[in-house]
C-alpha cells in the first residue's frame, strides 16, 4: 500500500478532504486506480503523523510549465496504441486557479513559484497527478 507524505502547510487540508489531489515525480512501481493510500505528515522525523486513508481515483500524467503558467494534463480519450506505443495528447487546463486549490495553493502564483525549481525535464515528462478520496473500500 503506497504512502504518501506531505509538508505541514497541507497536512490540515488533506485531512479535511479539501486537498484531493498532489502532484508526484512518477514512482516504480506506479501507484494505481484502486490503490488503497495512506497519507502522512512528517514521515521520516519524529513529528510523523497519519493524515488518514484514502482511495486512488486515477493518475494521469501532467506537463507544467511555470515561466508561461500552463498545465497541461493527459487526455486519455485521445489515446491510442500502435505498434505497441501509446500515442496521444495533453490539453491545457483551462481552469488553472481550481486545480492549484485542488493542490493545496489558495494562490495561483504559489503553485507555479513551488514548481519553477524542479528540471524541466521532470516538468515536461516526469510528473503524474494522483486523485484520491478519503476512506478505503
């Protein structure tokens, strides 16, 4: 069961459900639809605390780029195999400020200053947006 840790500053949203979401460098072995969840704070220090256990939604990979504010998310409906590859396309979230406060930033500046300082290549074909809700079937 994968676990996920959180810095402090959104340890109370996630466990009042407002934060349904975070954004992770892809993991081995992935983490997947129906995955059971459990979120912390702390991990790894002596102040480590359970935020509670969540259900995993989906995971789609996503694509931001901070110096021209964009994110762009996977379109599975677009997907399609040949060959054995998965070819398809990402599309421009149209609604940057919900998806930052669906991720934790009340402010729209925020997310993208938090994200500015990883490579770009991490940005453009490393990260994956993993949704949740709480409890576990």
């Amino acid at each position: 069961m994968p676990g996920l840790n959180f810095q402090k500053r959104f340890s109370g949203a996630v466990k009042a459900g407002a934060k349904t979401q975070t954004i992770r460098k892809r993991r081995t072995p992935p983490i997947k639809e129906g995955d059971h969840l459990t979120l912390w704070t702390g991990q790894r220090t002596k102040q480590c605390k359970p935020l509670g256990d969540a259900t995993c939604q989906m995971v789609r990979p996503v694509k931001i780029i901070p110096e021209r504010r964009e994110i762009w998310l996977w379109d599975y409906e677009s997907e399609t195999m040949e060959h054995g590859e998965i070819f398809g396309n990402f599309y421009l979230v149209q609604d940057s400020e919900a998806f930052a406060r669906l991720d934790g930033f009340e402010i729209l500046d925020e997310f993208f200053e938090f994200f500015k300082h990883y490579p770009s290549d991490v940005l453009h074909f490393g990260l994956v947006v993993i949704y949740w809700r709480l409890g576990w079937d």
